[in-house]
C-alpha cells in the first residue's frame, strides 16, 4: 500500500486549466514560450498522506505550511486512486493520464510474460535481500522508465517538451522525458555489485534522483546510506530550493516527498 495524496494548489495554476475531457496529463497549456513569465506549476507529492492525520496535524499545528497551501488554494479530499494502490502504479497514472493496462506498470511486483521472470522495483529491505538485488536495482532505475511503461503513452514531461516547455522531476519514481541524462552510482557501490557506474537515461531537462542526479552539488550530508543515498525529504527540498534560488524553476515540477511513508508502514497513518 502506498496512497499518494497531492495538494492541488489552484493558486498557482496561472495558464492552466485541467480538461476533464482529455487525460489527466494534457493541460491545456497556451502556447507561450519555454521561458513564459506566468506562475510555474508545482505538483507536491507526498507519499502515504491521508486526510484525516493531515487534518489532526493541522488543527494540532504541526503542518503549517500544509495549511497555508491549503488556505490559499483548494483542497479536495475526496480522491479516488488508481488500481492497484502501488506507488509506481499510481505515479504512472499520475504521470501518463491512463491506467495500468495502457501504460503497462501494474505494481510493485510483477510476473514479465516476455522476459518470463518476476519483475521486482523494491517491496522493502527484508524482500530485497533475498533475491538478485542488482537486477532489482536495474529493474527500478532503467527498466521502469526505459522500457517497461508504455513507449506509445506519453509522461507530462514528454507532453510539455513536445509543446516547447520545459519541466523538473525531483526524486520522482517516474520521470521519463525527452532529454537524456546520466545516472551515476556511488563508486564504491558499483565495484562492490558489479552494476554499472553510469545508466544513460530519459527525463525531464531537470531530473534529481538522490544521489545518482542531482542539481546541487552540496548534498553529501542528505545522500548518506543511512538516508537512503538521497531518497528523502531532505534531499527533495534541498533541490527544489536550489531551482528556486537560481531562477531555474520550470513551467511544471513534481516534487516528491518520500519518507512519510516510512513512518505510515511502520507506525499507522496517525
């Protein structure tokens, strides 16, 4: 399980207007250009939030910025997910405006026809040691964007750059794109598992995932291993305060949050 809940803030949805008509990835966006002056769009994405502790947070204080975003934009709790509720399923939906039998990624563990083999992206640490954890490494770092979700179902990212505009993903779980990036593994963890040091990848012309891409270069204390390399809430803000700061934040970006899920699997959503 891994609900994924999205504070849709409409006030900075200057240009852009969702088309019920349409899937849920082709906003319909004038054509302005790359560099356009109007409001960039954020999408935050917090994995594992719910409405109700988000809302005993809230009356207890302990989400103030949560509660600023939802005074000044529109909050709508009465989401339906996609099925299966698996993150990369759902990020796929999120991201492609289909379900699972169009973009092709149906959950966190799946049975590969073609390959004839288990597909595994990381169902937990205790899972993960007892299979081949280098395969599941490549299956969830190249082969979830490079080959298995659908080729004929485009992301946003591929959308926006087809219409000149430019787009950022940071610690997204799904980023392709039309701009080819580099991912770099930690040196001593790929003499030590015999995986590559470098993955060619497509994403977005902004494109951070933990340690293997990032855009500011002082991030040693947020890429540690005992911080999932990266893959946290530290890192994913760092990032997006980077852009910020260097004027560089694009027209739309997914901002992922990650580690509330941790705590949700480990604890319970309160």
């Amino acid at each position: 399980m891994a609900l994924t809940a999205m504070m849709g803030v409409c006030v900075l949805l200057t240009g852009c207007k969702a088309d019920s008509g349409k899937q849920i990835n082709q906003l319909s966006i004038q054509s302005e250009p790359a560099h356009q002056t109007g409001k960039p769009i954020v999408l935050l994405v917090i994995d594992s939030l719910m409405d109700k502790p988000l809302r005993k947070s809230i009356q207890e204080g302990n989400a103030p910025a949560l509660h600023y975003l939802i005074q000044n934009g529109k909050y709508e709790p009465k989401m339906i997910s996609s099925f299966p509720t698996m993150s990369v399923t759902i990020d796929s939906t999120l991201l492609t405006g289909v379900y699972a039998d169009k973009h092709h990624v149906p959950g966190l563990v799946w049975f590969d026809s073609n390959e004839k083999r288990m597909i595994f992206y990381g169902n937990g640490a205790k899972e993960a040691l007892k299979i081949d954890q280098p395969q599941v490494f490549i299956d969830a770092i190249y082969q979830l964007n490079q080959v298995h979700l659908n080729k004929q179902t485009k992301t946003i990212h591929e959308e926006l750059a087809d219409k000149g505009k430019e787009s950022a993903s940071i610690n997204g779980v799904i980023f392709r794109g039309n701009t080819e990036h580099t991912l770099r593994l930690p040196q001593w963890i790929a003499k030590s598992s015999g995986l590559p040091e470098q993955t060619k990848v497509t994403g977005p012309k902004w494109l951070s995932y933990a340690t293997l891409a990032q855009q500011d270069p002082a991030h040693n204390p947020n890429t540690r291993p005992w911080k999932k390399f990266g893959m946290n809430d530290d890192f994913s803000a760092q990032e997006m305060v980077y852009l910020i700061k260097q004027k560089q934040l694009p027209p739309f970006t997914l901002l992922y949050f990650p580690s509330n899920d941790n705590f949700v699997h480990r604890k319970g959503p309160d």
